[in-house]
C-alpha cells in the first residue's frame, strides 16, 4: 500500500489551491509526469543503451570507431555522465538558492531514480500533491484533522507541530491511524516530552501517517492538516524516506518534494520557524548500511545548505547517534539495534534519545524567536 498512489477523492479547494500554487513549466525541457504519456517512465535508460553498444565493441574491431562514438552522443542526449554509472547521483542540481516554488522545476531533475535512469522507481511529480489509496490511508487523514480539532480546543497556542510519515505518526501510537500494543511506550515518550499534561514544558501535536511520501504530506497539508486557525511556534518536517526506500526516487527528486512543502508552509504561514530534520539513518533491503544512507546524506547536504540560506528555515540532524562505527573499521557502520528495531523504525529508547534532542533544540528556537 506504500508504493502506489493515486489522487483519491476530491477535495473542495484543489482546483483553486492547484492552480494557484503549482509551478509552470519553464520550458519544453520540463519533464511532465502527468496525462497518459509518461515519458520519464518509458525513456530507454542511459545503463542499457551503452550496455547495448559495448556489445558491438566486443564483436568487432571494424566498428569500435563507429561504437564509441555513438555511446558518446547517446549519453550526451540522454543528459547523463557516460562513466558515471557507478555513482549514479553525482550529478546533482543545487536547490539551496529557490526562493519561491517557481524555481522548482521539473526539468531541473538529472534522473528520477535512486539507482539511475528515470524507468525503475516509482516516483510521482515531486510538485504534486498526490493523496494516498485506501479507505485506511483517508481514515487515517481524517483522524489527524480530528485532533487537530481537538487539540486546538485544549492548547489554542500550540509550541510544535510535527509533519512527517511513519516515525511521526509512531509518537502518536498509531501506525495508518490504527493504535498498536508495541506502540504505547513511544506514545508515553511524545506526551512526557512535548505536552504540558504529561510533564513537558512545550504542547505539541504529531501529524505523521505511516508511508507517507512528500507528495502525500503535501496533498494532506492543502486538506485540512494545516488549517488557518493551527499557528505553532514551530512546524518540524520529517519526510522523504519512503520516497528512497520504497519508491526508490533519486535525492533530488527527494530534495525537491520536501522544499516543495517548505514553500507551501511559507505561503500559508508567512514567517513561520519551520525546522528541517534531516533524513534519519536506514538499512538497505540486505539489512546493511549503505546506498540508502548515502542517499539520505545527500538529501541531508543540501536541505542543510537550504536552511542557510532562508533565515526562517533550521536544520536539524542527530542521525549519528543511532549508527555504530566498528571500533576497528571505523569506515564499517551499522545501526544500533536497541534504538533502530528494524533498520528503518525507531524503538521507544530511540524516540527517546532523539525526542529529548529535539525538545532541547526546540526551547532554544523558542528562546531566541
């Protein structure tokens, strides 16, 4: 249910808020991932093309001449680096300066895909907003607009609101707005650290839903997760990923998504403290440390420079405490198990560690506003 979205049913204000705050096109350049024709899905990728071609370099010698040439005119249509298949997110756009969301632009994205090319992953238009399936995915939506009722009924002047996916939603006891047994101590951490009635010396609310991509977090803020009346002093963003695990999109796409949400949070809440977490550690399908953390350190990179160069944006990022580095390999890491359960989701210690980090980081912004 995490790797397939669609737009779900329709909400009173999408037409106008769509129309008044999704970016236009640039150019022809742009890749446009809507209508029928997904060109980006279709496009023959860059890997198999050379792959091809080093086919003929083998065969025979009359025609090496006529091969390499050809792979270095392919390549360069294609847009990618012909020998940078190893690494295929080298190349990378800068999106620390974008000021507005009509700086963010689809043909600004070199390759779609975590492992290259733009045919392997399952990524949606990163500028989007795109609902979840599932009556379980809008129940949970509606919960969360529930509570924010609620809450505002009980704390009107809320500290801290938590937008996020999985890890967000887990502080909430939930997992897809259903309560888990193994989830009540993390609930018990949330409310002994950011609520008032449980001890906290901050109120706050999480609104995370688990498998949430940037593209969902942005369609449920444009209905009714952000609602005018809902002004904290803080607005935490975690998200993206699900965007890398599952639906394995590349760190730009990643990048874009979730500057895509700060501007849309800007535009509703014009000088608001808006704090990014950086993405948190996570293991690959094999259980160890390795394309996915260096595509999350990546996307960490850059929504760092992001934040340094918008004076109402910070960034956070304590992912270190949740790796081990091998006291004789200090190059080999792993993920401490007592703090990170199944190599992507926090235990209740490691919403402890981490939520006490955040509180503190938290009190100072509001110290210094």
């Amino acid at each position: 249910m995490f790797g397939f979205l669609d737009i779900g049913p329709k909400y009173e204000d999408d037409d106008v808020e769509l129309q008044e705050l999704t970016p236009k096109p640039s150019s022809t350049a742009d890749k446009s991932k809507t209508g029928t024709n997904n060109v980006q899905r279709n496009k023959i990728s860059l890997f198999t093309v050379i792959c091809a071609h080093l086919q003929i370099l083998l065969r025979s010698f009359k025609f090496r001449a006529i091969a390499i040439a050809s792979v270095v005119i392919i390549g360069i249509v294609y847009g990618g680096s012909l020998f940078s298949g190893g690494d295929a997110n080298k190349q990378m756009t800068d999106f620390s300066n974008v000021n507005s969301q009509l700086d963010l632009q689809l043909g600004s994205i070199h390759h779609w895909c975590l492992h290259g090319g733009d045919s392997s992953c399952n990524c949606d238009d990163p500028l989007t907003p795109r609902s979840g399936i599932g009556k379980e995915w809008h129940g949970a939506h509606d919960l969360n607009v529930n509570d924010i009722d609620e809450f505002l009924k009980n704390a009107p002047s809320a500290d801290i609101v938590f937008l996020g996916d999985d890890i967000t939603e887990e502080w909430r006891g939930t997992a897809m707005g259903v309560r888990q047994d193994d989830m009540g101590k993390v609930a018990r951490v949330f409310n002994k650290l950011f609520t008032r009635e449980g001890g906290g010396p901050i109120d706050g609310l999480a609104l995370g839903l688990a498998g949430d991509t940037g593209t969902n977090l942005l369609w449920r803020i444009r209905n009714g997760e952000m609602p005018e009346d809902l002004n904290p002093k803080i607005w935490w963003l975690l998200v993206g990923i699900n965007d890398l695990k599952i639906n394995l999109c590349s760190p730009e796409v990643v990048i874009m998504s979730i500057i895509r949400i700060v501007e849309e949070i800007q535009v509703r809440k014009p000088g608001s403290k808006i704090v990014l977490n950086g993405i948190l550690p996570a293991a690959d399908s094999d259980g160890k440390l390795g394309e996915l953390i260096r595509a999350a350190h990546m996307v960490n990179a850059q929504l760092k420079a992001f934040a340094e160069k918008h004076y109402h944006v910070e960034f956070f990022d304590e992912g270190n405490m949740f790796i081990d580095r091998d006291s004789a390999n200090k190059q080999k890491l792993s993920l401490i198990p007592e703090m990170i359960t199944d190599g992507f989701h926090l235990s209740a210690l490691g919403h402890q560690m981490w939520g006490e980090r955040i509180q503190k980081k938290a009190l100072f912004l509001m110290v210094n506003m």
